[in-house]
C-alpha cells in the first residue's frame, strides 16, 4: 500500500457512481494527481470540492499508478469568496480548467502550484487580471516553453518592446518589428514595464499565452482550449472596465 498528504488546490471534480466523486487536484510535491472521494457528491462534502479550493489530502492506492483514494480536508474556500463577483469567479475557473487541460498527471511541478496560489491570493487585489495573465507566463515556464520577453531578438535592445515572435517566443522591439507587424502577436506594456493592465491589454496579454498554450502544449495532446477560458476572454473583450 502507498500513500502521501500534501497541500493541494482543486481543480476538478466529477460524480463517480452514485455518490462518490473523482477530482484532479494540483498540488507541491506530487503534480497533478487524480483520486476517487467517497461520498464526494454528498451535501457534506460537496462545498469542499469546487475548482480553486484550497485543500489538505492524503492519498492512498496498492500502487502509484492507481486511481486511489483521497481523504481531503478544506483549508480556504477560495470559490465561496468570489460567488458574488462573475469576474474573478471566472478567472478562477479559467485557470483551473487550464491547469487540468496542460499539466501532465503525476509529474512534480511545484513552480506551477506556486503559481496558482498566487493567483488565487491575487483575487483579493485589483491586480488579479493582471496576475491571471503572469500565472499563464510562468505555466509556460514551468513546462518548458517560456517566453523571454527581456530584450528584442533582432536589435538586443530593452527599449520600446512591442511584439513577440511566434516562432521563438522572444520580444521584438517596435522599431524592428514594423515591416512584420502582422506576422507578430502584440506585446502589451504591462508585461515590460509591470504595473497593472487595462481590461484591453490583459485581453491582449493572455491572446499571447494563449497562443504558446495552444501551440506547444494543447495541440500536441489534440485537446481543445477549456470553454472555461475562452469565455474569460470574452469578457474582458467585450468590456473595458471588467474589473
């Protein structure tokens, strides 16, 4: 028998049989793990499984490529603060259903669940779109393909980026980048200079990420980009003042 506990953050959970629930959770040490809940689907324990949860569980199964089981315990019920915000409830859900969709099961990334706890303590700020398009950034990074965004891959320069390659995932400066401005993907400013973005050009920011995610992590495994995150999109697209 094989077990292990750790801090995780829900990221799905769906009925199994009756009662019971099969959730994925990411957490520090052990990835992002599947388990069964007994009773998960019941009014005691439903609450504590919503996407973006923070919970404790321990996993137990014959062996380490088994389903098992979890025995979980709420920690932060990072779901209810945002019931009444359709925005930041969004957020959460887009950043959950892309974490389940890209992260490989079972592959210790703790940069990946770092990230996402700070984009859930994010949700308390008036940075947190800002903070949504950073959390795709360092999923890149943690799986392999982060963009450099520190200097323009034609000049060297650092001044006035304005693009990024979609070949190499570098930046390219607007002086360079004019004769192929539509061979490039915009670079919003928030991204070099830091500070918060506007509805706009965070709508910018995670076109850019989204880009990457689709190319090097979606497409090879032929999954499409969770529903959840197309429809953030289109909220900040459709409004200027979202948050």
């Amino acid at each position: 028998m094989m077990d292990w506990d750790d801090d995780a953050i829900v990221l799905s959970a769906r009925r199994h049989g009756e009662n019971a629930a099969v959730i994925h959770v990411l957490t520090g040490a052990h990835g992002r793990h599947p388990g069964l809940v007994p009773g998960g689907m019941g009014r005691a324990n439903r609450g504590s499984l919503q996407p973006g949860n923070r919970v404790r569980v321990a996993w137990q199964g014959r062996l380490a490529e088994q389903l098992g089981r979890f025995r979980v315990e709420l920690v932060r019920a990072d779901a209810a603060l945002h019931l009444a915000d359709p925005d930041r409830l969004a957020a959460l859900s887009a950043a959950c259903a892309v974490a389940e969709a890209a992260l490989p099961e079972r592959q210790p990334l703790p940069a990946a669940h770092a990230a996402l706890t700070a984009l859930l303590d994010a949700l308390e700020s008036d940075a947190w779109a800002t903070v949504m398009v950073h959390w795709e950034l360092a999923l890149l990074r943690a799986l392999g393909f982060g963009l450099d965004l520190s200097a323009c891959a034609v000049s060297g320069t650092s001044e006035d980026l304005a693009y990024v390659s979609p070949k190499s995932g570098r930046a390219v400066s607007r002086a360079a980048g004019q004769d192929w401005q539509d061979r490039l993907l915009e670079l919003p400013a928030f991204l070099v200079a830091g500070g918060i973005g506007s509805a706009p050009d965070v709508a910018l920011g995670l076109k850019l990420t989204g880009f990457f995610l689709e190319r090097h992590v979606l497409a090879p495994q032929r999954r499409p980009m969770p529903a959840a995150r197309l429809r953030l999109v289109d909220r900040f697209l459709s409004s200027g003042t979202i948050y």
